[in-house]
C-alpha cells in the first residue's frame, strides 16, 4: 500500500477549512478523533512552519463537540 506523503503534511488551514461544517455534520458518527501522535509535531514544525500548539486551540475552537485524543507510544521498562 502507498500513501501518498501529501497527506502526511496537511496544513492547519486545510483542516479548519472542513473542521466545521465535519463537526456539523458528523459528531453523532464519530466518539473522538486522532489530533496528534506519530510525527505529527514534527512534521507541523519542520515541514509546515506551524505551530502545533495553535493548531489544537484554532482546531477546539472549530469542533467543539468531539473528544480530542492523542497516540502515545512509550516502552514499559
């Protein structure tokens, strides 16, 4: 399977430009969705040029109604 590496670095805009109407529309459908984890604080900036921590606050404000929630990775020693 390939993924094309455009949709790895999906710019804030972007996603504030479906967030609301997704949040409309959509919020019965979903229980929470997947806002960080991986590499997405890196890639927010060092290919983007953004601020992650903006783009949690711009992105809450836009779907106030659905539970944000975080991969996290880690190793039990």
């Amino acid at each position: 399977m390939h993924i094309n590496p455009c949709w790895l670095r999906v710019r804030t805009y972007d996603m504030l430009t479906v967030a609301e109407s997704f949040a409309k529309n959509h919020a019965s459908d979903v229980f929470s969705m997947e806002m960080w984890g991986g590499a997405t604080f890196d890639v927010t900036l060092r290919f983007l040029k953004e601020d992650p921590w903006r783009r949690l606050e711009d992105l809450r404000k836009a779907i106030p109604n659905i539970l944000f929630q975080m991969l996290l990775r880690g190793s039990m020693q």
